[in-house]
C-alpha cells in the first residue's frame, strides 16, 4: 500500500468537502473513503468492504456516526470496527472491520497517516497559518496529469517565478532582473523539513519557502505589519496524477466580499504552473544523474535527495 508514500501524515481533503456525506478519493494509488463521526472525528478507510468488496463511500453516514455499506448495510466506525451486520444478530462482528488509518481533523482539512499498522508515533506537522482562527483562508483546488514530485519541486523552485509568472507574482523578480544576474538560492535542514532563500544579486526581498516533510510548501509573502502566506499541498493521486491544494492565508481584507479576488488570484497563479509541470519527462522526479542541475537548483535537489531516500521503494500494510 502507499507505493514511495509510507508512513507519512498528508493532509488528504477539506474537512468542508464531507458535509454532504462520505467522498471517495485516492491517495497514491490508494481508494480511500473519508467520512465524519458523530462526534465530528473524521475516519478514513480502505475503501472497499470486507463483505464483498464494495466501495464503502458510495454508502451513507448513519446518525449514529457508522458508515454504511451500501450493499448490505454493513456499519462501521470511524476506527473500522463494525458496529452492525444487519440480518445477522449473531455475526462475530470482532472478525469483521474495514481497514482503517490513523487520522485527524487540523485546520481546515483531514489528514491522513499512510500506514494501516496503528498509530505513529507523531502527529501530523502543520504550518500553523493553517490553523490560526485569526486568519482568513481561502482554498483552491486543482487535478494535474503528473507525477507529484515534479508538482513539489515545481512549489520548492525560485528560479522560474520570472519566466512562468512573469504577468503575476514573477514580475516582482523580473523588475530587478539584469542580463548578467544571478541567483544564490539557500537551503536550511530544519525539524521540519527545510527552508529555502533566494537572493537575486546578492538582494534578499524578506520572503522565504518553507519545505514541510512529505508534501507541503508555505510561502512567507513579506507585507509591512500585515500576513500573507501562501501554502501548497500536493497530494499524490496516482503514478500520473496530482492534487493541489493552494490555500491562502492572510490578516487583512477579511470580509468574505474579498474571498472571491484571493481565490481568482490563487488560481491563476496555479493554472500558470499547470502546464509546464505537466510537460515535465520523465513524470517522475529522477536521480539527479539523469538531468543537468545548476546552483539554483539546490531546493528542489534537497526535496529530491529527501524522497529518494526516504520514500522512494517503501510501501505500508
């Protein structure tokens, strides 16, 4: 299970996305049914029950909090337990959960731990302008035809904010670009992950990227007085399929009249990415043997020596 993305805390979907009832989603080639409890605590659950295999996220949430399946009704809890086989009063319901993973419900999303085994040992890593109630959010989401890796490094890369987004936030770079610049980007290992400075001509703008082990970058948008940070969380789908997350975070024009203008911005930033990224070949992020690297580069080859040696050839369950 989790082919290259074991044992890890991924943030998976927004929590606003299960009011309706439970969503099925994949996660690095994973279906997995995501639902509410009554007392809001969030399950996810291989989705395909134990009876006869049948997508659970097609069922229902009972009031009692129980998803249901929708073949024969089966109940389980948001641990897997199954709480009911219907027409069976004397079925050993101990022998007949689904297989649940570890999850959490932190800021505005569900997070998930890729591993069935139990429990780990930590929780989940979060910027904490994920969570902060004094902080206007917005989401925007997005599906691109790449492997998650080349999405990642794209989120971690300095250098082509001018070329890529030269109509939007690269043209803050490009006003102070010359024929002859150069850019010394900078990494720092940190207990989280790392963080990124790339100073243009020896010129630091005060903004930085920070890498959050597996998935997730914030951008420290540098306002006087004010916060604005701009996170992306990139979610494996498949070998060939990403799901981004932009979520924005800010401390002023918080009136939800504004919401509207901050995700439009989101999402042109993004859909200006899209392309490119999904151009990139192979799919999959290489060894650093097998593409020509320069010094600014130095970001995404850290998240790269990160994956390859840490995720890349491990599986869970």
């Amino acid at each position: 299970m989790f082919q290259d993305f074991a044992r890890v805390w991924t943030p998976l979907v927004p929590l606003r996305s299960l009011a309706a009832g439970p969503v099925g989603v994949q996660l690095a080639g994973e279906r997995l049914a995501v639902f509410l409890g009554a007392d809001g605590k969030p399950g996810v659950l291989v989705d395909r029950c134990p009876h006869r295999g049948v997508r659970l996220s097609l069922g229902r949430v009972t009031p009692e909090g129980c998803l249901e399946c929708p073949f024969h009704g089966w109940r389980f809890g948001t641990d897997g337990a199954n709480e009911g086989v219907p027409l069976n009063p004397r079925a050993r319901l101990e022998t007949l959960g689904a297989t649940a993973l570890p999850a959490r419900a932190i800021g505005d999303f569900v997070w998930v731990f890729t591993d069935p085994a139990g429990p780990p040992d930590s929780e989940p890593c979060v910027p904490e302008t994920l969570t902060d109630p004094s902080l206007a959010r917005i989401i925007v989401a997005r599906t691109w035809n790449c492997h998650w890796t080349r999405a990642m490094e794209n989120m971690l890369d300095s250098p082509h904010l001018p070329f890529v987004h030269r109509k939007t936030i690269g043209r803050f770079v490009s006003r102070y670009m010359k024929p002859d610049s150069e850019m010394e980007v900078r990494w720092e290992d940190t207990d989280f992950g790392g963080v990124t400075h790339a100073l243009l001509d020896g010129r630091d703008s005060g903004g930085r990227l920070d890498f959050h082990r597996p998935n997730m970058m914030t951008l420290h948008i540098p306002i006087p007085r004010m916060r604005l940070k701009i996170h992306a969380l990139v979610v494996p789908i498949d070998a060939t399929h990403t799901r981004l997350f932009v979520v924005g975070a800010r401390s002023f024009l918080k009136w939800k009249g504004f919401t509207g203008l901050f995700e439009g911005n989101a999402a042109k930033i993004a859909d200006e990415d899209r392309d490119v990224v999904e151009s990139s070949w192979p799919k999959e992020a290489p060894h650093p043997s097998e593409e020509h690297s320069v010094g600014s580069d130095r970001a995404t080859l850290a998240f790269r020596k990160y994956y390859l040696e840490v995720l890349k050839g491990g599986s869970a369950g």
